[in-house]
C-alpha cells in the first residue's frame, strides 16, 4: 500500500515532466541560438561551465521552489503530500501532488532560461537529480562520519531525513536535493540526529497517507491548518 501510492504520485510527476518536456528542449534551444544566458555570457571551459551550470539549475530548480512552498500557505498544502508520508524511502522521492509537479517543472523551466544550459547539460542535471532524490530518500543508514562528511558536498540521507520530521523547526530545513551548498550558505541547514526524527506531518493526524483520494484533496482541504 505504501508503495503503490508513492508510485500513483510517480506517474502522475512523470505525465507533468513529459508535458513541460518540449517546452523545456524549445527554451533551451532559443538561449542557444540567441546566446541568451548566465552560461552563454560567461564563456568559460566547459567544465567551470558545467559546474556552474549544474549549481544553478539545482539551485533554481530544486532549492528555490522547494523553500517557496514551505513559505507560501498555499503552494504548502500541495506540498503537504510530499511530507504526509509517514515510512519515507526510495518511492518518497517522487510523491508529489500534481499541482506541485506542475510547479516543479515551471521553475526547472525558468532555471534552463536564466542559465541558458545546453539541452545536454539539462538532461544531465535531471539524471543527477533523480539519483540523488532516490539516495537521500533512501531507507539506509550511512556510517554517521561517512554521513556527516558526505552531507558538506551533496545531500545525504541523514540530512534529508531532517527535513521529514513531523514539526518545525526541522520541517522548515535541509531542502537542498543535489547540493548541501545553499542550505549552509542561505541558514537552512539543521542537524538533528536520525534517532530523534519523526516521519509525516502532525497537522494531518487522521488522515491516511495511503489513501489516494485523501492525499490528493490535501490542497483543497480547508480544515487543514496551515501554520503547524
């Protein structure tokens, strides 16, 4: 039943992604031609180029829209779905509700615009942000020194398992999805030890996070609160 749910939510982003697809290869293409671009103004070697590039699309792409919809209370509850889980592994990575599909892929739009990245350079990002999603989700326990070390660089599981605890200030923490860099550079950053963290949201006690039909009317739900 866990699974099943996270893998509804998986094919629904997958429906979203594939309809924002042309416009993302169409956007990236007209920055090429126009030499339109933080990437296409600073003719840099190709891999200053792709670190930069990589950098930015993961901050706009993933950092970005991940904090706005902690802050804005609407943008909230379609992310709501995401943190209803309440055994999050592998299958968590990708349980969105379409609206937040939707907004995801608006600004990974807006990222490929504001960086004019190469469509080859997209399509990297997006493998990497997709592995990532899936080891920083995933249901194991690292070494806590490998963890720690790991967590200055990338994302680790024990540093997104943070950002699932079921209350602030946790919650509100740690919303990086390939690089820990803008979480520690912005003071989103928190430690707590995994022990100590609860997975879901305390705000939708009642509700199962199994059932399709409750998780996907979350955003709609006006009896749910949103300041938690």
């Amino acid at each position: 039943r866990h699974a099943g749910i996270n893998f509804f939510f998986t094919f629904t982003t997958l429906a979203v992604n594939f309809a924002f697809a042309l416009l993302i290869v169409f956007t990236s293409q007209w920055c090429l031609t126009h030499s339109f671009g933080i990437l296409q103004w600073l003719h840099l070697l190709l891999w200053i180029n792709i670190i930069i590039g990589l950098l930015l699309l993961d901050l706009i792409g993933a950092y970005t829209i991940h904090l706005i919809q902690h802050k804005v209370k609407w943008m909230w509850k379609f992310h709501m779905v995401h943190h209803a889980d309440m055994h999050v592994d592998t299958t968590t990575a990708n349980r969105h509700h379409p609206g937040e599909s939707v907004f995801r892929a608006t600004f990974t739009l807006l990222a490929v615009f504001i960086t004019g990245a190469p469509m080859w350079m997209v399509m990297l990002y997006q493998s990497i942000s997709v592995v990532l999603a899936q080891f920083n989700h995933a249901n194991i326990k690292l070494n806590p020194a490998v963890d720690k070390l790991i967590s200055w660089v990338i994302v680790s599981p024990d540093m997104h398992k943070v950002h699932h605890h079921f209350v602030r200030p946790q919650t509100d923490s740690n919303y990086g999805n390939i690089f820990s860099v803008w979480d520690r550079l912005f003071g989103t950053f928190i430690y707590t030890p995994a022990s100590q963290i609860k997975f879901g949201l305390d705000v939708l006690q009642g509700r199962s996070d199994e059932n399709i039909g409750q998780q996907l009317k979350i955003p709609f739900d006006n009896s749910i609160k949103t300041d938690y």
